[in-house]
C-alpha cells in the first residue's frame, strides 16, 4: 500500500495526509501537497487582490445559509480542539494580541459610536439604576429613557446634525420638558455653559412659582 507521494511542485517526497483530496485524479489526491498548495494560493491572492475579494464576497452570498450551518457544526465537533489552538495562539502572541488590542480600544474611545453610547448608558443608570447618585433627580420622578441605542445615535446624528465626535465636544443633552423623558422632540444638545443657565433659570422660575402659590 502506497504512503508515501511525490509533490510535483516541491519534488519531496510526502505523506498522503499532507495532501488534499481530489476527486479528478487517479489515487484521489491533489498533484502538489498542502504546503505548496497553500503558498500558491497566498501568492494569488496578494496579486489578485480585487478577484479575491469578489469571488468569495458572490460565493458567501450564494451560500450563506450553508457556510454558516457548516462552520457551527465545525465548531460544535471540534470544540476543545479549537479551545486548545486559541490557547496556543494567545500563548504564541500574547504581546501582538494585547499590543493591537489596546490600540484598537484607543480608536474605539475616539470614536462616535463609543461617545453616544457612554452618554445613552449614562441616560439609563441614572433613570433606572437606584444606586445612582442623580436617581432621585429622574428614575424616582419616574422619567425615563425611551430610546434604544440605535435610535438615540440616529436621532443625535441624522436629526439633530451632530455627525463628529468634535462636534459634541462640550454639548450636554437637555431635555426641553424637564419631567418629560428622553425621547424624540423632548432632547436637545447645549453647551455646558447655556445647558447650566437654563437649569438656573429653571430654578428661578420653580422658586417664583412656590411664592405666588
């Protein structure tokens, strides 16, 4: 029984394991091992970049449904394998990975999406979460934050205009009806100096309101 094969392309002489199967050929094998195999198409794709991007972009969307239900059988019949080689990798590139990591959340913190959504989770403590020190001041008077984070960020950013991370530097979030909840038409974006003599003048007009009565 053969075990061995010769790779066409590297001309050593190999185990059958390191080749792929091809129905096509005589002894069901590819031609040139894995390795050359692989090689051969990394140097494709570095030269034919935009093909190879087209190609498996038309092929995904051809078979979504399957490649996703052959990748979660994968995983499921593989689980610890995969556990034990992504424990390998961390091991092997522990400083890489911590290094992009740690970069990749200094661009995320300077992002829009990251500002509005501290700014919407702050919203929700605060009305919902007993434990905040502001609870008092809306989740006790019952106001609340209706939107969802999609809805806030479209709201802020296509609505109201403010589209930059610069653009809300110093704006604070007010909303117009002070017992109403944070919802469309009762929020708008202040700079923190007109957002504090608003809730000034508030106060003032609260206080002329007690002595009247």
């Amino acid at each position: 029984m053969i075990k061995e094969k010769r790779c066409t392309k590297c001309k050593k002489e190999k185990t059958l394991v390191e080749f792929h199967k091809n129905k096509a050929t005589k002894d069901g094998l590819q031609y040139i091992c894995k390795t050359c195999d692989k090689n051969k198409m990394k140097k494709y794709k570095s030269t034919h970049k935009k093909e190879t991007k087209e190609y498996y972009g038309k092929y995904y969307q051809n078979k979504k449904e399957e490649t996703k239900e052959y990748f979660r059988k994968y995983r499921k019949a593989h689980k610890k394998q995969i556990k034990e080689n992504n424990k390998k990798y961390y091991k092997k590139n522990r400083d890489q990975i911590l290094n992009r990591s740690s970069k990749l959340h200094l661009i995320y913190q300077e992002s829009l999406v990251f500002v509005l959504r501290k700014r919407w989770i702050a919203a929700n403590y605060r009305c919902n979460n007993a434990q905040s020190t502001n609870y008092e001041k809306y989740g006790a008077k019952g106001i609340k934050n209706l939107f969802t984070f999609q809805e806030y960020f479209d709201h802020i950013t296509l609505d109201l205009g403010y589209d930059s991370v610069e653009s809300l530097r110093g704006m604070d979030v007010h909303r117009i009806d002070n017992d109403g909840n944070y919802e469309i038409g009762n929020i708008q974006l202040l700079s923190d100096a007109n957002h504090k003599e608003v809730h000034v003048q508030m106060r003032r007009t609260d206080r002329d309101e007690i002595i009247v009565l």
